[in-house]
C-alpha cells in the first residue's frame, strides 16, 4: 500500500498528477484493500482478473499474488496511457500481468475472457460505473463474480429492494442476475486526493444465464423508471401502444396502473415481461 507521500512521488516522477477528469482518486486505507482482496478470494486464490483502472497498481499487486498459485492472469485496463506504460515497470515486470492502454467502454473483453472465467475485481472510476455494471451483467462473456468498488449513491440503488426511493433499473437487473452484498463502506478520506463522495464496495455474484426473454425485460424496467413521478401506466405507454395497451398489459400481470416502477418486486417485473409483446424488443434493449 502506498502512502500520500509515495503516490505523489511516483506521480512526480512521471511527470503528472492525478487527473480529475479521469477520476484518478488513489486509494491509500490499507484496511479497504485488504477486505477488497479477502471478499474477492473468497478465502481461496482467483484464475483470472480482469482489473479496471489500475491506477499505480497499489491493488494489483495483490491481485497478481492471487492469481499466481493458478498461473493465471490480471489484464489491466487502464487509458491514461502514463500510467499503463509505466504500470510494469511499478510492479517488477510481472509475468502474469498484462496491461491494456484502453477506454473500459472500447475495451474487447471477448478477446481475453471466457464466460465465467474471469472475476471482475476493481477500484472502480465512477465515471464508468453505469456503463460498466450493465456491460458485465448483461452481455457475454460475463464474469463469475464481481468485486467492485462504486460511488456510494450507485450502491444504494444497484442493491436497492422495492419499495424504496433508490430503487432503480440496476436494482431489477442486480436482482435478476446475482447475489449481491456490502463488504465495505469507504469514506472519501480512504482516497487521495479525496473525493466529495462516499464509496462501498459490493460483491455480486452471477447466479443466472442470460436468456432471449430477459431483453424485453430490460425494455420495460428502462421504460417503468423513465420518468419517477409518473404511473406505470404512463410510463409504459411508449412501449404497449399507448395508455390503453399499458394499462391492459398491467391489469393481465395483476399490477395496479397506478403503482409506480419503484414498487414492483422482480416477479412482478417478470410475470409482466412474460405478458408484454413488444415488437423488436431486442434491438431496442440493445440499443
């Protein structure tokens, strides 16, 4: 773990320092990163990791140390090109660390990853973390587990039950998909420099296949939520042929019209989804 002191003399070193568009806050609370890395292995050792936003490595080197007793790897993917090409050498030049100079959303995870083969393990850029969660919950090839650390307004709602305020699309799809959990809450002083939020880390692990239905699944949460204060019945207009349309398909599922997104369990969601035909749903959740 590197302290304030070191992460600036490394930065000097390289000429630059932490860059706030990029969300470069480098996590110096040794306690987080040993319950990032215990909840990550799960007690046992990791095959692949696939690392985002590696920033000075201060968490890869024990990611590295996991993955070693399997030979297996870290790919690390991380676009300040500074930092990517200096990342080797900051770890010794390790043989099963591989770095990707790239943006995680032009990042092919297809040409190094399997479907559930990997672990997602990262100190996540917040920027990203939206992005990020629907990319590895809702396309192939997905990880087995992801250990995350998200803005904590994120957290709330990606592990949101129904009923609350924070309930959300990511709450339906985090549900539908895995088993999720806290490890940890991480106040800004955990970072330099420190963030104006809060962070936790979350566990998520995959519980079910993705399968053709879950797409208009998709299409009718993003439409539910689309906007908070209107009925489910105005909101899913634009998607069942207008008011009447969304008013019959809620009536079929035995949902009230006029309950609101947040409201509805995963198996209303569901029985829904299952009495909905939508035309293109596919294309349109894909889009």
């Amino acid at each position: 773990m590197l302290n304030v002191g070191e992460i600036k003399a490394r930065l000097a070193e390289l000429g630059q320092g932490p860059a706030q568009w990029w969300g470069q806050n480098f996590l110096i609370a040794e306690g987080v990163q040993r319950q990032i890395i215990k909840a990550a292995t799960n007690g046992g050792i990791l095959p692949q990791v696939l690392e985002i936003g590696p920033g000075l490595g201060v968490l890869t080197a024990d990611l590295l140390t996991a993955t070693a007793a399997l030979d297996g790897q870290v790919v690390a993917v991380e676009r300040d090109p500074v930092l990517a090409a200096a990342l080797p050498a900051g770890l010794h030049h390790p043989k099963n660390l591989k770095v990707v100079p790239a943006d995680v959303v032009k990042f092919n995870v297809d040409a190094w990853f399997k479907d559930g083969e990997y672990d997602l393990v990262t100190n996540l850029p917040f920027q990203v973390s939206n992005f990020v969660l629907w990319r590895y919950l809702t396309e192939l090839p997905r990880p087995r587990r992801l250990t995350i650390m998200l803005q904590k307004e994120v957290a709330d709602r990606l592990l949101a039950k129904p009923g609350g305020k924070t309930r959300a699309p990511l709450s339906v799809l985090a549900e539908l998909y895995t088993d999720g959990k806290v490890i940890c809450q991480v106040p800004s002083t955990a970072f330099w420099p420190a963030p104006k939020v809060t962070a936790t880390v979350v566990q998520l692990t995959i519980k079910k296949p993705i399968e053709g239905e879950d797409y208009t699944l998709y299409r009718l949460v993003k439409a539910g939520f689309q906007n908070r204060r209107k009925t489910l019945e105005n909101n899913l207009a634009a998607v069942a042929g207008g008011k009447d349309g969304a008013r019959d398909l809620l009536k079929r599922s035995n949902i009230d019209p006029a309950a609101r997104a947040e409201s509805l369990s995963l198996a209303e969601w569901q029985v829904c989804s299952s009495n909905c035909n939508l035309s293109s749903a596919i294309t349109e959740a894909k889009k």
